[in-house]
C-alpha cells in the first residue's frame, strides 16, 4: 500500500511544471559551488598560489638573527716570546737605574701562551641578504606562475566535467520517474484487464487459463514496479551526492524543451579546439618545458648577492662601541664546470618538450574524433526519437482496437497481451530515447565546450 501511495505522488509530483526555465542551471551552479571534489581542487589552486607567492619572495632581501653563546678548552695556540724578547731590556734599564742611586722600575714579563679560541664568547648579529644577480630566480617565478595558471585550467577542467556529470545524473533520474509513471499506468491497465477477463470466464466466454494468464501479467508488472522504485531511489542519491546534498533531498523536476537543431560539426569542432582545458594544459606544459630549458641555462651563469652584518662580540653581551660591528659583503659564486650536469639537463628539457608537442597534436585529433562521434549521437538519436515516437502512436492505436474488440469477446487474450507488452515497450523506448537525447546533448557540450540551448 506504501508502494502505491509512493508512486502516487511521484506521478503527480512528475508532471508538475517548475515555474523556472533554469532550474538544471541552478542545480549545476549549485553543484559547482558545493561539490567536494571542486572543494579539494580549490584547495590545489590556492596551494599553486602561495607556491607562486614564495616564488616572488625570493626576489625580496631576507632577514635573519643569530646569537651565539660558546664555552671553549684547548684547541690551537700560538707561543708569543714576549718575556725572552722584553726581559733583557728590562733588566739593562734597571741596573742602569739603580746604578744612578735609583730604583728598578720594569718588571720581568713571562713569555705569552695565545689560545686561538676564546675561554669564554658571545657573538649576537643581524643579517641581511639580498639578491643582485641571481637568474634562476626570475625563472623559478616564471614556472610557478605557469603551475599556478594550470591549476586554474585544471579547475575548469573539472567543473565542465562535473557539469556533465549534473546534467547526466538529473536527466537519469527523470527517465526514472517517467518511466515509473509508464508501469504505474500499465498495472492499471493489466488490472482492468484481468477484470475483464474475469467476466467474460462468467459469461463463459473464455476459459480460465486465460484468467490465470491475465493475473501472471499482473505479477510482472510488480516485478517491473520494483525495480522501477528501485531505479528512482538510486538516481536520485547519486544526483544529491553530486551536489554534496542529503541523499534523500528531495528533486525540483522542470519540464525539458524541445529538439535541438542539429549542430554544426565545423563550429563546435574549431570551439573545442580553441577551449578545451586538455589543449591548454599542454601547451602550459609546453612552456614550462621551455622555462625549464632556461633554468638549466641560468644555472650555468653567475650568482651575485648582497649581504650585510651587524651585532656584538665579546666575552660579555655588552654594547658599546668597542663590541659591536657590521660587515658588508658581496658574493659572487659562479659554478664553472659541473659535469656537463646542467648542459645535459637542457637538451632533456627539450626532449621533453618535443613529446609534449606530439601528446598535444594526438590530443587535438581525439577532440575531433570526439566531437565528431558526438555530433553523429545527437543526430541518431534525433532520428530514432522520431522512430519512436511514430512507433508508440501506431502501437496506441493497435492496443486500443484490440482491446474494444477484447471486450466483445472478437479477440483472444494473447493478442491482447502482445499489443499490450508492444504499446508498453513503445512508451518506454519514447522515455529512453528521449533522455538518452539530452544526456547526448550534454556530453557534446562538454566535448565542444559549448552551451547548446535547447
């Protein structure tokens, strides 16, 4: 009974006409602002940014401090015989001294023991260091700059994919509810005909294999139902988990326009070219390789940086003008043979360059071939949603003459049965057809990267 009343609101709810156009739009910017894999790529973007942020930063001087504080014993001295060398002189003044009735007035020196490290030590400093000349750092920038601009063509990769992956989803679930609301309809109709069938076995018209034949048909439809209720529930959660939504939200159904016009394949083939994400990304790749080729250059040319010291020393902190000092510096290192090393990593850049020229132009044949099988889709199905539809009205009309004759008692069950099973299947095929046909109109927009309006 559940299951009736169920179905009974989904085929109301089906055929109810959302007041807005736009609603799968809403639903897709919904989806692109909510969706977790979109959050995790954002999340890749923002990282590409500060990783080109710390790439500008290496342009700026760096600041830094430093304080030492050593305890040391032992290690290297040097002998300073200053008592062999002063004492003889020492000892000439004072005899002179006290032979004039005066007294001695120049101690005796001991020879000096010079420990090179200081007992005792403390060495507090600011330094300041920034790059003159330094071209692997204007490069490095350029790279991440690039990094950053196909984190951004990355994320608007995905979210054409995504936008698919909507539309795809929403378009499924309303082949879902149409077509529960087909099984709906047929079970009425089975039931109506096994009541018939009942009275016409009174009237001893037929006998009661035909009964039981008409109830079997009814056992069917059950099993269809099913599977039916089944199919929506699952379109359903799989369409809210695209939009990062409880699984059971309930869906805004718009009713769908008409045929598309079919598309033209030049125009939407020379879009896709020109926008899709894959051919930007390899031509980033591409110019990355070509920074890449330069680095290995830079770094075969000299490094010149400014550096500046100031602080204290002493075996006290104490600042005076007798402890503190400051240094200006610059360095220049050149790296003037290495193996060939950076040489060797340039022409593997380019190499690796070359293949990406050739992924680019295999990639750009697959859009063709891509958009072009799309278009041809569009365009069967065109075709084969006519067919169907013609087929559904013929197949209406058959069941509708044999079902009058039915109840006169001019026609056997079985004929009954088969247009009916036949109208059915017709009614479904229209269901099928028709999402099938917005579900392909949709992936050709995400292969041409084109909003096609309905």
């Amino acid at each position: 009974m559940r299951g009736l009343i169920l179905i009974a609101l989904l085929t109301t709810f089906i055929f109810k006409t959302n007041a807005q156009t736009n609603v799968l739009e809403d639903y897709v910017q919904e989806g692109l602002e909510s969706n977790l894999s979109i959050k995790q790529n954002q999340m890749a973007l923002e990282s590409a940014e500060y990783a080109f942020k710390i790439a500008k930063g290496m342009f700026l001087p760096t600041v830094s401090t430093e304080s030492r504080y050593s305890l040391a014993k032992g290690g290297r001295t040097i002998d300073f015989p200053i008592g062999d060398l002063m004492n003889p002189v020492y000892s000439t003044l004072n005899s002179m001294l006290e032979s004039q009735g005066g007294t001695a007035q120049f101690p005796m020196v001991e020879n000096e023991h010079i420990n090179f490290l200081r007992e005792r030590e403390y060495e507090a400093k600011i330094s300041v260091t920034q790059p003159i000349y330094y071209p692997t750092i204007v490069i490095n920038k350029k790279i991440e700059e690039k990094k950053l601009f196909m984190s951004e063509i990355e994320m608007e990769q995905y979210k054409r994919e995504l936008t698919f992956q909507i539309k795809e989803a929403y378009y499924n679930y309303m082949k879902a509810l149409q077509y529960s609301d087909l099984i709906q309809k047929t079970k009425e109709v089975v039931l109506e005909n096994y009541r018939v069938t009942e009275k016409l076995m009174e009237n001893d018209l037929i006998t009661r294999d035909a009964v039981l034949r008409a109830k079997s048909e009814i056992s069917k439809i059950e099993l269809y139902e099913t599977d039916a209720l089944k199919n929506i529930e699952m379109s359903k959660s799989y369409f809210n988990f695209l939009l990062n939504k409880d699984l059971n939200e309930e869906i805004i159904i718009a009713s769908q326009k008409g045929i598309y016009m079919n598309p033209e394949l030049d125009q939407l083939t020379q879009n896709a070219l020109n926008e899709r994400q894959e051919l930007q990304l390899l031509e980033q790749q591409m110019k990355i390789m070509d920074h890449v080729a330069g680095l290995s250059k830079a770094e075969m040319l000299p490094n010149l940086v400014f550096a500046v010291d100031y602080g204290i020393q002493g075996e006290k902190f104490v600042i005076d003008s007798e402890s503190d000092f400051i240094i200006g510096s610059f360095v220049l290192t050149w790296d003037l043979f290495s193996g060939n090393t950076k040489r060797n990593k340039k022409k593997q850049a380019l190499i690796e360059k070359q293949k990406v020229e050739y992924r680019k132009e295999e990639v750009g044949n697959q859009i063709k071939l891509e958009v072009k099988q799309n278009i041809y889709e569009v365009n069967q199905q065109i075709e084969n949603l006519k067919l169907a539809e013609t087929r559904n009205s013929e197949a209406a009309e058959v069941y509708r003459i044999l079902e009058k004759r039915y109840r006169l008692g001019e026609a056997q069950l079985i004929e009954l049965l088969d247009a009916r099973n036949n109208m059915t299947e017709a009614k479904s095929q229209v269901i099928f057809t028709r999402y099938d046909y917005l579900v392909s109109i949709a992936r050709l927009e995400k292969s041409s990267n084109t909003s096609l309006a309905l």
